[in-house]
C-alpha cells in the first residue's frame, strides 16, 4: 500500500479512467488536462496532485493497461514436446489475451502515431527477456528450426499476432470478411510453413 487515502485513490482513478475515454477518442494531442478535468469531475490544478503532466499520464495508461504481461505469461503456460505443438498452444493462448485487448491496443496506436514510439523503450525492457526465453524453449523443443536468430523469430512471431488482432478489431463491422475458429490454427501454420505448398517429389 502506498498509503493513500480512499478518496486519493478514488480521483486518481476517476483521471485515469477519464484521460483513458478521451485519449481513444481523440487522440493525445487532440486531448487537453482540461477536458480530461472536466470529465473527471475535478479542477484542472487536482491533476497536476496526482500526476506531474499529460504525457505522464499517457504513459501510466500505456505501461499499465498494453497486454505485454498477459502475453508473456501465456507465452510462459503454452506447453508442447515440438516446435509446432509449442508454437500452436502459444498462438491460441496470446490470442485469447488479445482477444479482449481492443481499446487497450488502440492505446499502442496512439503511441506509435503521435509519438513515434518514443515510450517503446520501458515496454522493451519487460517484454524481451520473457521473448527470448520462449525462443530458447522453441530451439529446445523437437524439430529443426530454420538458422534465423532468436530475436527475428520473436518479432515474427509477435507481429502475426498483432496482426491478428488489429484485423480482428478492423473488419469486425465488415459483413464480408468472415472470422472462422480454425483461424489462429492457418496463422499458426503460415509462422511455420509460409504460404506455399510443397513442391510435389519428382520421380527418383
């Protein structure tokens, strides 16, 4: 406990939760302290109580609310003897996380946009370790793994994820795009094989 009071506590989460709505709706720079105090419901000067600005505030929410902890604990759970049984159980697992993730992704945006990826840094430093140690597991685990280095591999890996769920979150409204079960499953498989077929064996 950091020894704050009840009603301390309680306005600090009334301007997260009120900085979070405005930031999604428009954008950081397009947000100002006293429209996130307004909607909190106190004086702009309060704010400043709590937190030493704006961009302070952004950050919080990113460091806070982005699913890179969930991802990396159910990076940790997957379980599989091969690369392909390890590799599909990681993929529905981190899936399942980002599933749910849609507003706080929308955050990522938001850096990556208005801020060119300036805060990516902190988010780095935990998310790598617990990366690397699932590419290790990966190079441990039955099956032959082409000769790209771990990091390459970790940043495919993610990136299809990421993937996934920004076109989830895209065309979820559009009616012709259908979003099957089996989907993660041919995402999984297009990490591992790519997208061609196997040449057919000549004759011998």
């Amino acid at each position: 406990m950091d020894g704050s009071s009840p009603d301390a506590l309680d306005t600090r989460s009334r301007i997260r939760d009120a900085a979070l709505q405005l930031f999604l709706e428009q954008g950081y720079h397009g947000t100002s302290m006293r429209q996130i105090a307004r909607r909190a419901g106190v004086a702009p000067a309060a704010i400043y109580n709590h937190l030493p600005s704006k961009e302070a505030l952004f950050v919080e929410l990113l460091s806070d609310l982005l699913p890179h902890r969930a991802m990396l604990r159910a990076m940790a759970e997957a379980s599989g003897g091969s690369v392909e049984e390890l590799v599909g159980d990681a993929t529905r697992r981190v899936a399942e996380v980002l599933a749910v993730q849609d507003p706080n992704l929308r955050l990522m945006f938001i850096e990556l946009l208005e801020f060119q990826g300036r805060h990516a840094g902190f988010l780095a430093e935990e998310l790598l370790p617990g990366a690397l140690t699932f590419m290790r597991r990966l190079q441990q685990a039955k099956g032959r793994l082409r000769p790209y280095s771990p990091m390459i591999i970790a940043r495919a890996f993610f990136g299809l994820l990421m993937s996934y769920a920004v076109t989830v979150s895209f065309f979820r409204q559009v009616g012709m795009v259908e979003f099957r079960q089996d989907d993660l499953t041919d995402f999984g498989n297009i990490l591992l094989h790519g997208i061609l077929e196997p040449a057919p064996a000549g004759p011998r």
